[in-house]
C-alpha cells in the first residue's frame, strides 16, 4: 500500500467515523450539560437533558428513584447502561404507566411518553422493551 493510498483511507476512515462519535454524545447544542456516564442511566429534570440528572449506575440493577427532587421530573433521560433497559414508572413500585429506553436509547423530552414528566421509580433489566 502506498503513502497516498494510506492516506486517503485514513481520511476516509476518520470522516465515516465522524458522525457515530458526535450522535453518541447528547451535547445536542452548546449549552452546557451534565453528560451522562459509561454504563449510568441519566433522568433529567428538565427537557433536552437539561439540570442536574438522577444518576443511576446500570450494575446496582432495580432501583426505586426515591430522591425527592426527581420525583415527577423525568423530563429526559439518557440511558448509557450497557445491556440493560431502563423503564420509568409513573407511581412508585414500578407500577402505573411507563416508557422503556434501549441500552444506548435517549429520549429528549419524555412529555410525549406514556409515563411523561411523571416517573417516581426505576427498574434496569437485562431483557428487550417491548
Ligand atoms: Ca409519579
């Protein structure tokens, strides 16, 4: 393989791989943001990831939210948890109406989902929404 040649791929490489890196952060703007980490379920009190999120590590498995300040304030979650799925509940004890995200999954404004701004528990699982 020639220098060009070596070249070329690296720029074709580097341009293709561009995209996937930006969409998996959620700095969809310039404000700032509190990121969500590797492996953490992030529920946020405002739309678009905004304020400071309930932060939940995927490994700790079911959890109730508990925390006062969230309680009825899911207004945006990001989920990070490798493997797992994060469904939000409307009442506590993972019962009332909810929206499952994907491992990877975010949602920007949770409004327009069954469970809405109006999450009080939590539950990881190693299984499929749906
Ligand atoms: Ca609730």
């Amino acid at each position: 393989m020639t220098r060009k040649t070596t070249a070329i791929l690296s720029l074709v490489i580097a341009g293709a791989l561009a995209p996937l890196l930006s969409s998996g952060v959620a700095t969809a703007d310039s404000t700032s943001r509190v990121p969500c980490g590797s492996g953490q379920v992030c529920i946020y009190p405002q739309v678009n990831y905004g304020g400071d999120p309930y932060v939940r590590r995927a490994t700790d498995g079911s959890t109730s939210l508990g925390d006062k300040p969230i309680d009825n304030k899911t207004f945006s979650v990001i989920n990070n948890g490798a493997e797992r799925t994060a469904r939000i509940y409307r009442s506590e004890s993972y019962s009332g109406s909810r929206t499952c995200i994907q491992p990877g999954g975010k949602i920007a404004n949770l409004q327009s989902y069954p469970v809405g701004r109006w999450g009080s528990s939590l539950k990881l699982n190693n299984d499929r929404c749906g």
